[in-house]
C-alpha cells in the first residue's frame, strides 16, 4: 500500500484563532508625506465596473472586461484631539494630550466622563503643592503651545479621531482611532495645530489609482469544526467518525501539541489585505445604488470609494485604509478609468 503524504491544513501565520477584541481595527500608516496616513470608512457591498483592459500582456489587452469591486462609504473624520509621544526607559509612552472644546455631542455616546481642557484646567489648579505632585503637574499639558517647549523631549505626534457615521445615516455611535501623521514632528505638530477642531476628507488622504491595504474584522461564523475550519480531509465511509483529524499525535509527548487543527473559533478575526486598488472616487451616490439598495446596508448617502475586488468583514462594519507599505502592483485585469458600474 503506497504512503499518503500531504502539506499541513491550514496555516499557522494565523495563531491564535480568537475573536477580535475590538471590532474598530487600528493601522499604522508609513510615509514621510505631512498628511494623515490612514482613514477609517465602512463597507457597503460590491458591484461590477466595466472598462477596458490596460494590462498589455493580459489576453484581454484593449478590450472591455468586467471586474468585481467593492463600495466604501467614506464620511468624514473629525479630530478631537492630538496626542504626543515621549521616550522612556521601557520604551515609548504617552506624554499627554490636548482635546478640542468643540467636540461633536454624538462623541459623548462613546466616551464616558469625557472632559473638555477647561474642566481640567480646574482640577489642576486646585491640586496641592507638594514634592509629590511637582513631577506630575511638569507633565501634564493642556495647550498645543506647551508642546513646543517640550519638543526635546517629544518624539513624535498623532491625530485623535472619530467617524461620523449620522452623515450617512448609518448610525449615531462613532468609531474612535488614532491616525498617524507624516514628516518631522514640528511639521506634524503645525498639521495637528491645523485640524485640531476640523475634519479631514478622503482626499487629503488618498488619491484615484493609489495602492491601499485594508484592516478589518472579518465574518463570525461561530464555533466550527476541523473540516471547516483547517480544510482537514474528510476519512473514508468506514471509519467511524469522518469529519475528525486521523491522528492528533503520538503517545508521547503526553498531550496534544498545538499545530494540530482542532474545532473552535472560526471567524471574526483581524485581518489585513494589501495592494488594493483605488478605483474611484466620487460624491455621487446615484452611481452605485441599486433600485432596492445594497442588501444588508441600504441606500449610500454622501461620498463614497471604489477598490478593486473584495475587502474582509461584513456590510456596514468599520475598516482601516492605509497606503501599501510594500511595493503593488496589480495583476490580471488594470482598468484606467472606469467606463461603467453595473449595479445589481
């Protein structure tokens, strides 16, 4: 009897298989470009863009082909806050933070006891003057200004954020993030001084034909099994269970080591998907909404984004856009400018 021999099911790049502990996903940006580095936006479903293929060693050179992408609602971010780094013993910390006094009420609803800068102004005016509480007022600022005298100590600067879902009708409760900011920390300190109180469009971050690398968090499926979960090879009719692993290991060592696919979780995990392409851009919903709307999310209201082919999680869930940290380039079908959506 010949010796049956197959790679592992499944991959281990992907351990452990556990839920995600948030469903806002987080990304660092890369760039030395003095502009947000990153954007947070929602998925609404996909369609199918017809154009004529670019890709001169593609069979279809020429001709007008047909290929999947995905809607991105895109509303706007506002920043309600600034955060500066400083270097410790331990590594990089925290310093501090300025807040924006003109915050967004629907903020509140994801912020509990959030405090304005002059509610804190107060509490540190009150504080005693002992030795104690001398080292812990020297860090604590309050003002874009205090920061400039700090800048020895400082080591870099980022954006806090929120969404505005209630533009596009989606929900009232925002998404909160922090964003990174290119260029040297006195140029991101002046942007962070720019938009402290204001929003930032997808455009100032992104442009048409940009390659993107997109976070999200997946699809739960729920508790499944090692078929479904690893692709383990079902056994024959005669064995007495089919749908198991043949062998989970030797007699010793003593237990079950934890390469071997074994049922569990499966679904709503962090991934990240890289070189995406950005179609287009537009503030045009009619383009891209069915006669019924898009099933699970409804109707696209206000500016929306087109990416070549499909994006982890389901519709209406939050995503991270970045641009791609490693070289892209497209394969197959590159499409220059987009002929025509097909709506479904």
């Amino acid at each position: 009897m010949s010796q049956y021999n197959a790679p592992r099911r499944g991959s281990m790049a992907y351990y452990p298989r556990v839920r995600a502990k948030k469903e806002t996903p987080t990304i660092k940006g890369k760039g030395t470009e003095n502009k947000p580095l990153s954007f947070l936006a929602y998925k609404v479903g996909m369609v199918q863009v017809k154009g004529k293929n670019t890709h001169k060693n593609s069979p279809t050179f020429g001709m007008d082909t047909i290929v999947p992408a995905t809607v991105i609602a895109t509303p706007t971010l506002k920043v309600f806050g600034v955060r500066a780094y400083t270097k410790r013993e331990i590594g990089i910390e925290v310093l501090s933070d300025v807040l924006a006094t003109n915050v967004d009420k629907f903020l509140l609803r994801k912020i509990n006891n959030f405090k304005k800068p002059s509610q804190k102004k107060q509490t540190k005016e009150n504080k005693t003057e002992n030795k104690n509480e001398k080292k812990e007022e020297k860090n604590d600022f309050y003002t874009l200004e205090d920061f400039e005298k700090e800048m020895n100590d400082i080591t870099g600067f980022t954006l806090l954020v929120h969404t505005t879902p209630n533009e596009i009708g989606l929900k009232k409760t925002p998404d909160v993030t922090e964003i990174t900011i290119g260029g040297t920390k006195e140029e991101q300190l002046n942007y962070a001084k720019e938009k402290l109180g204001k929003e930032i469009k997808f455009e100032e971050v992104f442009n048409e034909q940009d390659f993107l690398d997109v976070k999200a968090v997946t699809k739960g499926k729920g508790f499944s099994g090692v078929v479904k979960r690893f692709n383990v090879r079902s056994l024959r009719p005669k064995n007495k269970k089919r749908r198991v692993v043949g062998s989970v290991g030797p007699w010793h060592p003593h237990t079950i080591m934890f390469t071997v696919a074994r049922p569990g979780q499966m679904g709503y995990h962090n991934r990240t998907e890289s070189g995406k392409k950005l179609i287009k851009i537009s503030t045009n919903p009619e383009e891209v909404n069915p006669s019924n709307g898009f099933s699970g999310y409804g109707i696209v209201k206000g500016q929306y984004a087109l990416v070549y082919g499909s994006i982890p999680g389901p519709a209406k869930r939050c995503i991270a856009l970045r641009k791609t940290i490693r070289p892209a380039k497209q394969k197959g079908v590159q499409l220059e400018a987009v002929e025509k959506i097909i709506k479904k």
